[in-house]
C-alpha cells in the first residue's frame, strides 16, 4: 500500500460539484480580481471568525508583513517569535523592516514559551506573534497577559490552526489581529496560493485594504502600497470549502486519536501533546523519535515503505546556513527544545481523506521499525 501525504485530490473529487459550480460562477461573472466573490468570501470568513473585519490577500506571508506595516512597526522595532515554526513567520518580520527575536518552544506542544517571551523583551520590543502550530493554539491567555504589562501587540500567526480554539478562547479573541494561510496544503487551502487577515479594528483593516491594493481604495488615488490580493477564483473555492472545515477538522481529531492509540506502545516515539481543553485540529501529526540519531533512520524506512512521511521543520530558523543573511535578529536565550524538535521531528500523513486502512498500515509499519 502506498500512503501519500497530501489528500488535495481526492478532496477536489468529493467536492467536485461545488468547487467546480464556483469556479464556473466566478469564470461567468468576468470579475475576477477584488470583484464580488473577494468580497462575499470576506464577509463569510470574518463571519465564521467572529470578528469584525477580514481582508484577503496574496499568501500567508503576506498577511503577516501587511499586518505589522499596518501596526506601524518597522525598523528597530523586535517582534517576537519561536525558532521552531515555519521560516515566513520570521521572514515577514524582516520584510517589514523589523528585528526578529528567536525564542525557544514548550518542550510538549512545540508553541511558543511564555516564559521565554518574558524573558526575551527589552526596550525595543512592540509585538508577540504566536504561532497556533501543527494545528493546536499558543497559550494565548498567557501571551495577552504579557502583552498588556508591557504594552505590546499580538499577531497570531494561524496559518496552521484554522477552526482550532483554546480551553477558553478562541482565536482572535485575545489579539489584535489574525493571519493565516490557504495555500492548498492548509486546512483551508485554494489550488494555489491565498492568505487572509481578520481582526476587530478597523484602522488594521483600513490599513491593510489599502496596502495590498497600490495604496489604493479609490480609482486612480493612491498612496505607497503593494499588489497582493486574493483573487476571486480562490475566494470562490474557499467559500465552498469553508462550509466544510468543521467536519474535516473532526476527522483529523478523529485520525489523530487513532494514530495515538496505535502508536502509544511505541517506546522509540513521543507523540503529540494536546492541552486540556484545546481544540487542536491537527493540521500536522508531528511525532519525535526520542532520540534524535533515530530521526533520519525511521524516516528512510518509512518512504522505504511507501509512507510518504515528510519533517516540520527539520531546521530551525536560526540553524538555516547564512541566518540571518544580513536581517536584524536576535536568538533569546539556549533554544534546547526547538533545535531537539528540529532534529528529531517527523510528520506522518494526516489529512480528512486517509482511509482506515492507510491510517492502520502507517500503524503497524511505524511500530514493526526495529532500531
Ligand atoms: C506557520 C506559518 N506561517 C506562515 C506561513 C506562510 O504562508 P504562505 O505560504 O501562504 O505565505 C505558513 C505556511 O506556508 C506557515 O505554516
């Protein structure tokens, strides 16, 4: 049995009808760039979020550095993030200008440490951006504490967590504003690249509508800006998708508790941790080999055995050759746990189309790997 690690087309064909009806729709209706599917989509994401205000544009990355431009910050300014999460959390800090400050993660949930947040902030501090990684959110009670005694804004990168929530909030509830992603791979993903922010103020959303339009709202005005949009045919695929997140989400639960209980006897292993109370909808199922000289190995022998098994992030940030290739950065502190979940993480394949029998091969294999 060959098991893949994306489940893109299979979700295409169970969706056909209504992915193809809106892309038909949005083909018919010759308005395909800020035209009104942009904006219907918009409107059913903040609706879905709760908030206020959402804004679509270009990418994930995108979202992030529109946002800290509309934040005012730039050179000088540190934002805070950890070393551990994917590279354009860091990447759009340095684009807008700003210092980025690497610190380490939770040993258990791989987020973000507050304690070392904390630890981290100097005079020149401005933001906390927390990532809800591999699909479970950062403590965000404890983040928005910190924030208020020092005054800082919280970004939550969500490129990974959509529909995921905490034992008590949910996210954008305790921060200024929310990025996320919809590159395909995401739990909401286009066939392409997309990306979104929401948030309950609206001088972010002024600022960011504006930004990612030439510095434009009206014909021919404009101020400094940028071109990063979300087009219409993604917004399109995107509304029929996001009618559907809360019971792919389910079904990662679903896959991840049985991944969790056939893997628990796996004395080579360290599963993933979920917090009480969390939603943690599994945008990754990220093991670690216990030790990390086992990392590579269990990872050959997987792809030996048709499991397209895959690492998130087998380098950390501040290991990429050339860090930080001339960009102003600062590493806070030893970052222990993140450079041991670099080197010993492996993400099996989790997506809502596994099948039975794919989640139960991926069991048995991992557990007959002998040393
Ligand atoms: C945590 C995180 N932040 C930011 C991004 C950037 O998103 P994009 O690839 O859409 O630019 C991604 C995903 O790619 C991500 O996983």
């Amino acid at each position: 049995m060959k098991v893949g690690f994306y489940g893109h087309v299979r979700q295409y064909h169970n969706l056909k009808a209504e992915i193809d009806a809106a892309i038909l729709e949005v083909l018919e209706s010759g308005q395909y760039v800020q035209g009104p599917t942009l904006k219907r989509f918009e409107g059913e994401l903040a609706a879905y979020a709760g908030a206020k205000y959402a804004v679509g544009v270009g990418n994930g990355t995108d979202a992030l550095w529109l946002t800290f431009m509309a934040l005012g910050l730039g050179q000088g300014d540190e934002l805070i993030t950890h070393a551990n999460t994917f590279f354009a959390t860091a990447e759009a800090m340095w684009i807008a200008g700003c210092t980025a400050v690497l610190v380490d993660c939770d040993p258990l949930t791989k987020c973000i440490d507050p304690e070392a947040v904390r630890k981290a902030i100097t005079k020149r501090t401005r933001a906390i951006v927390p990532v809800h990684l591999y699909g479970q959110c950062a403590p965000m009670r404890e983040i928005r504490q910190i924030a208020d005694e020092y005054g800082l804004f919280v970004v939550e990168d969500n490129a990974q967590a959509i529909d995921a929530h905490g034992d008590d909030f949910r996210i954008g509830e305790l921060s200024d504003a929310v990025c996320t992603s919809f590159i395909i791979q995401k739990n909401l993903g286009t066939f392409g690249d997309g990306g979104a922010i929401w948030t309950n103020h609206q001088y972010i959303n002024d600022k960011v509508r504006k930004l990612r339009n030439h510095g434009s709202i009206k014909r021919d005005v404009h101020s400094f800006g940028f071109n990063s949009r979300l087009d219409d045919l993604h917004a399109g695929v995107l509304s029929a998708k996001l009618k559907h997140i809360k019971e792919w989400s389910d079904r990662r639960i679903e896959i991840a508790a049985r991944y969790a209980a056939g893997l628990k006897d796996c004395d080579f292993l360290d599963l993933p941790v979920v917090r009480p109370g969390y939603r943690h909808v599994f945008h990754l199922y990220e093991v670690e080999t216990k030790n990390p000289a086992d990392r590579n190995k269990v990872l050959d022998y997987l792809v030996r055995n048709d499991i397209d098994a895959k690492t998130h992030y087998s380098i950390a940030i501040h290991q990429q050759e050339g860090f930080p290739w001339g960009k102003e950065a600062r590493i806070a502190g030893p970052l222990p746990h993140a450079e041991k979940s670099a080197a010993s993480c492996i993400s099996l394949p989790m997506y809502p189309e596994l099948t039975e029998d794919e989640i139960d091969y991926v069991i048995e294999t991992v557990c007959a790997w002998k040393g």
